[in-house]
C-alpha cells in the first residue's frame, strides 16, 4: 500500500494538471502500520521470508527516523521496488 502523492487531472486524454497532496506523518504511519501487519504472515514459524521482505518492513520500520518531512518519506517509500 504505497501512498502516492501525486495527482493529475486530465480533460479526455489530455493532462490538465498535476499536483501533489500532503501528507502527514499520522496517515504515513497509519499506513504503513497496515502494510506491516499485512505482511506479518510471510514472518510466521512455517514461512521463510525472503530478504527483500526483510528489507523491505525494516525500511517501513525505518521511515519516521530516515526522513525529517513526512512527504519525503511517502515519497521515497512510492520509489521502493516492493517485493511481490
């Protein structure tokens, strides 16, 4: 559940506009509380994770301390290549 900030408008096919939308550190955080416990399974005693799973929840984990600008931070994680 990546948040992407970004918004575009079009009239037809044609772009009209492109924006982006804030974000807070509260929505960021509530997301990305959701998209841990949607992994959790992949960490069970019967699972072996792979390590870009690992690597991918310790840089969810990370994101408050990594980045000072919440939009920074959804910014970055909508650039993660996440694991399929």
């Amino acid at each position: 559940m990546i948040i992407n900030r970004k918004r575009i408008k079009y009239s037809g096919t044609e772009i009209i506009s492109e924006s982006f939308i804030e974000v807070s550190w509260e929505h960021l955080r509530s997301q990305r509380n959701k998209e841990l416990k949607n992994s959790d399974w992949r960490f069970m005693s019967d699972q072996t994770p792979s390590q870009e799973w690992i690597d991918y929840r310790q840089f969810l984990r990370d994101l408050p301390q990594q980045f000072t600008e919440a939009n920074e931070a959804a910014d970055a994680w909508n650039e993660y290549n996440v694991p399929e």
